[in-house]
C-alpha cells in the first residue's frame, strides 16, 4: 500500500483564524484509492523550514502533496523551494505567460509583471492546467515517487487533483477497492463502545477500525479494502450488521447520517409532525432540524421560551408549576413539551430546559442539570441528565439528547 504525505503552506494557517480544510478533503481521496496519509504538516512561509520538510517527505512517502504558496508575491515560496528541495532547477515557461496575459484580458486588466513568476515551472514536472485560477500546479516523478503541487484555493485545488492528479495515483496504487462507513452511537461513552466491539473488529484484518469521540456522539469509522468493489462492500455489511445487533438501538446512523437527518427520515416515512419547545438550547434544535432540505413536510415551529414569562405566556406553562418546582425541572420540561404540542396541534413536541453555565448552578441543580421533555398523543414525560463541558458542549448535547429521546420513543410507537 502506498503512503502519502500532505504539506500545507502558508503562515496565515498557523493563526486561529484560518483551518487548512484541504487536507481532509485530499485525505478522503487518497484513501478512496487505497492510499493510506501516513503524515499531515503545516509549514509558515519559511524558506529553510520548508525545505527540510519537501527533502524529508519525499525520502519517507511514495506521494508527497503540498497545497499553497504558489501566488506571484514574495511570500510564495513553494515553486522555488519545493524545486531545491529535489535538486533541480526552476523552467521559465514563456505560453504560460501569453496564457496569463489573455485570461487578465479576459478579466478586462492588463497582467502585473509580478505574476510572470507564475510561469517557472519545476524541471521535468508535468504542467497541471488550472482554469479556474492563475497558478498552475506540477507533478514530479522522482524515482517512482510522486511530488505533486497544488495551488491553496479550494476552487483551484479540488478540480486540477481530480482531473489531473488522482488517475495517475490511482494507476501507481494499483486495483484496490476501499470503502468507507461511519457508523454513529448515541448514549454510550467510547470506552463502552470499543470494548462492547472490539472482538467483533478485530477479526476483520481487512478494515481499519477507528472509534471517535465528538462533541455529541460516538463515531465507528470503517475502512475496507479489497480487490473488488463488492467485496469491500459485503465485508462492511457484514461487519455493520455484527455490530448493530450487539449495540442495539444506540446505533442510530450507519452511513454517516447525522441525528437530525434520521429524525426527518422517521417523521417523514410515518407521515408525522413535530414541535419544539426549547430554554437553556436557544433555538439549537430547531436549526438542526430546519438544516435538513424537506424538514417543512414535518417540522411544524418551535418557540424559544427562555425566561419564565415566555414559559407561561407562549407554552401555557401553570405559574404555580415554574413556582413550585423551578425552571429547569421535569414538571416544567413536561409542561413545556404538553404546552408546545397542544399549541402547535403536532403528533409529537419536545422541549428542553437545564443550567448550561457557566454560572446559575446549585448543589442540588448543577452547571449541566439538563431536563428532557416530551409529548405525544397519549403520553407526557421527562428525563433528567447531567452533562459535561462548557456551556457550548453542554446545550450542543443537550440537543442531541433531546433528539435520541424523540427518536427512540418513535420507534417504540
């Protein structure tokens, strides 16, 4: 199996403020060849770091990529470095700058003599057209080793490896079929899940196995490789289905599918109707939903209801109960959900109302208390939960919880 390396250049993505996204989309297509990213780095405009970093990868990796730094000012550095790095020298191309001179026309200017910097190309590498920018990028064979160039903008990028870059890795990579499933568990922490797994997974030499903990679920990534499409495929169903039946209904997604996505598939093929009442989320679960293209066949309203007053006024929630019990409570949570389905006239409604910090917490209602609510034709309950994290993690999986709690009362209906 071949391995690659991805280098990303450029200063600006060592700051906060910028996130090197083409390495992911780039490492999604080498392993959909069967091309495992051995290693990924982000290099600043720094001609002796830069260096060291090509001369390195293209010792250790079969495919070597960088992404950036290939603009006309000075701070571009990669055609030249990247030339260095290999030991060969940089090739004037003069088309290219009657191709530049023209596209500028096009655009009604006259081209800056800084951009003719874009004309070196790398000796011996082949030229990889760029349509939709004005730096084009190279692939250099080095002893069947591939360094390949691409310009940093996405709408650049993307095109020039698909159209020019991917078949030839491909060619190298051989026949070899790989499939991708990510399986999503709700309710289970990641150490529960891999050891409830772990025997099943690993008796499959063929899939790569990866278990990730995000912010509101768990995911199981599965990566099968094998000579035949159909073969990768049958080993994935196979191993999906060994899995779905020991996790049970905490399986909620077994292509990637995110929880709002399966909640619209279940609202919209029993043909019912949903309300959401929410506090302490702000609206986060009727954004969720509202995402999903169709969600107005079934997602009805929902009503922010984050002081007491909206409570009482919008929700119909009994003074005496918010009085009695406190906001963030299961009577409450139940009034809401009652409140909120008999308002909106839908087949079910949830609500949520909880203390997400990261001040407001008590001995007996701590920063995370969380109460779930629900609503439906012939009953009305709740569930109390108490969630970890900042006050960003804690209404983000008090939305998710809220949306498993809806989900799986509808698959008990």
């Amino acid at each position: 199996m071949l391995s690659a390396e991805i280098i990303a250049i450029g200063s600006e993505l060592l700051t906060p403020e910028k996130t090197d996204t083409n390495s992911l989309w780039l490492t999604e297509k080498l392993n959909e060849i069967g091309v495992e990213v051995k290693l990924k780095t982000i290099v600043g405009d720094d001609e002796l770091r830069l260096e060291e970093t090509i001369r390195d990868a293209v010792k250790r990796s079969e495919i070597v990529i960088t992404t950036g730094g290939l603009g006309p000012t000075e701070d571009d550095i990669t055609r030249k470095i990247s030339a260095k790095a290999i030991g060969r020298e940089l090739v004037f191309y003069e088309e290219l700058v009657e191709e530049l001179r023209e596209r500028f026309r096009r655009w009604g200017r006259e081209m800056p003599e800084i951009n003719k910097r874009q004309a070196f190309v790398i000796e011996g590498a082949r030229i990889l057209p760029n349509p939709n920018g004005s730096a084009v990028g190279m692939l250099v064979e080095i002893d069947e080793k591939f360094l390949v160039v691409l310009p940093g903008p996405p709408r650049e990028l993307k095109p020039m490896f698909e159209n020019f870059v991917l078949p030839e890795l491909k060619k190298a990579a051989g026949e070899i079929y790989v499939k991708r499933r990510i399986l999503r568990v709700a309710g289970m922490g990641e150490s529960a899940v891999d050891e409830a797994i772990a025997p099943i997974y690993k008796s499959y030499e063929t899939v790569q196995t990866s278990i990730l903990f995000n912010k509101t679920e768990i995911e199981v990534q599965l990566i099968a490789r094998a000579d035949t499409e159909s073969e990768a495929e049958k080993t994935l169903d196979e191993l999906v289905g060994k899995i779905k039946e020991k996790l049970g209904l905490a399986v909620f997604a077994t292509n990637g599918e995110l929880m709002e996505e399966v909640i619209g598939k279940l609202l919209s093929e029993t043909g019912k109707t949903l309300s959401v009442a929410e506090s302490c989320t702000g609206g986060l679960i009727g954004e969720r939903l509202t995402e999903i293209a169709g969600s107005s066949k079934y997602f009805i309203e929902g009503a922010i209801t984050y002081a007491n007053e909206a409570k009482i006024r919008t929700l119909n929630v009994a003074p005496e109960i918010i009085e009695k019990n406190g906001a963030v409570s299961a009577e409450t949570a139940e009034a809401m959900a009652k409140g909120m389905r008999e308002k909106s006239q839908t087949d079910y409604a949830i609500s949520v109302t909880g203390i997400a910090g990261p001040s407001g917490g008590s001995d007996e209602k701590p920063i995370g208390t969380v109460f779930i609510g629900y609503a439906d034709e012939s009953q009305t309950k709740s569930f109390k939960i108490i969630l970890p994290g900042d006050r960003f993690l804690i209404r983000w999986r008090a939305s998710q919880a809220a949306l498993e709690y809806l989900r799986r009362q509808m698959l008990k209906s």
